[in-house]
C-alpha cells in the first residue's frame, strides 16, 4: 500500500468538507486522496509554511476554489496528514499489547511496527514529524496528547521490565524511553530506498540494539535475563516479520 486508504480514514476524519450534504462518490474520494497525496508530497519538498492553497490546485489540476469542495484550509491537510499516522502509531501500540509475553518481547514488536510503517508511509511520515509544530490550538494539543500517550507506553514497558529483571534497574527509564524513540524517529533523516537496507532489516537491527542495552551488562550486579529465553524471543519475533 503505498498511501493510506481514504475510504476508512473517511469515516472518522473531521477534515472531509463540512458542506457536503450526499455522501461523496468513489471519484470524489479518490480525488480527495490524490490531494492529500499531493499536498504531502509539496510540504515534504518545499515546506508547510512556504506552500500555498494554489501549489497544491495546480498539482493536481484544479482551480484554487475548487479545493474548497474537499477542504476548508491548508491547515485542513497537515491535520489530516498527522491525523493518519497518529492513528497508525495508536494500532502499532495496540498490537503491541496484543503480542503478550514479556516487555522486551512488546517493546521489540512496538519497534519494528513502528519502524516498518515508514516503508508505506515515507512521505506522510517525514511531513508529519517536520511540520506537525505547524498545528494550531486543539488540533496540536490533540496531536501533542496522543504523542505523550505513545511515549508513556514505552516509559511503562520499560519499568516493567526493571520491575521483573528483564531490564536492568540502574537505568532511567525516561532516558532511555526518549533515546529509544529518537532513534526510530529519525530513520526518515537519512535512509534512502535502493542505497541502504530494507527498511524490516533495519527494524530488526534498532530492536536487537535497544534490547541489549536495556540488559544488565555482564558481571553487574543485577542478573540479566537468560540468554536462552532472549534468543527464543529474537527467532520468534524474526519468524513473524518474515511471514507477516
């Protein structure tokens, strides 16, 4: 898939034309899509503030006004834009949980479910990182407490692992919490499809480096968690990346 459906994300998004009386037809959604696609792709390359209402009616053929039977204003796309992957990293979240096991084996899936999304949503992502500070009033304070519930997640899955041994209990867990998804989110800086890795090998390879260093380090005082069971852990989350 290579941008979201917006046939589903339809029926729950506020961004959809307030003045539409009839249900919009097939065409006018796909139209719809397109521009959100487009939109995307223009505040990727030039940036949201430096974008007008006229670049993105050019790009994909219509006159300005016309833009109004999809939308009420540009603010209107970059929410829309966040809103999808804010909904995506709450169903990331949400598998997570339903993974069960340990909290290292919730974290790994959190990780590579995270970090595999950027293979479908590249652009939509990038946008939504560099931009969303673009939002204004409740849009930003809703998109500012979904994120903070995301980051609470991990915070959670990481003291329940020093609470049970799995993570060693020396360490801050709200350090580690924001370094860990500093690092998953800056994969769109410099990753560039055909030059490096597949985007699932990445994946694979930040959860291996988290979970190591989230261990006691052999010799510490803490016993860290059998190497056995770890490596039974890492085979089986492998097995489901590479059937999913």
């Amino acid at each position: 898939m290579s941008a979201p459906q917006r046939q589903s994300a339809a029926e729950t998004s506020p961004v959809t034309r307030r003045s539409r009386v009839r249900p919009p037809s097939a065409h006018a959604l796909e139209r719809e899509q397109e521009i959100y696609n487009v939109a995307a792709e223009i505040f990727q390359r030039k940036g949201y503030a430096a974008t007008t209402l006229q670049d993105i009616a050019d790009a994909v053929g219509l006159l300005k006004g016309s833009l109004y039977y999809y939308i009420d204003s540009k603010e209107d796309l970059l929410y829309y834009i966040t809103r999808v992957i804010h909904e995506g990293a709450t169903a990331n979240r949400l598998a997570a949980e339903a993974v069960g096991g340990g909290p290292d084996e919730r974290l790994r899936a959190l990780i590579e479910g995270h970090l595999n999304a950027f293979d479908t949503l590249r652009t939509w992502i990038q946008v939504f990182y560099t931009e969303y500070g673009s939002l204004k009033g409740e849009r930003r304070r809703e998109i500012m407490a979904e994120r903070r519930r995301y980051e609470q997640y991990v915070d959670d899955l990481l003291r329940e692992g020093q609470a049970d041994g799995t993570f060693c209990p020396d360490l801050d867990a709200r350090i580690l919490g924001n370094a860990i998804l500093t690092m998953v989110n800056s994969v769109f800086m410099w990753h560039k499809p055909g030059r490096d890795e597949p985007v699932a090998r990445i994946a694979r390879a930040y959860a291996d480096f988290a979970l190591a260093g989230l261990r006691c380090p052999p010799g510490h005082a803490h016993r860290p968690r059998p190497a056995k069971r770890a490596a039974a852990t890492t085979r089986a989350s492998r097995r489901s990346v590479a059937t999913g």
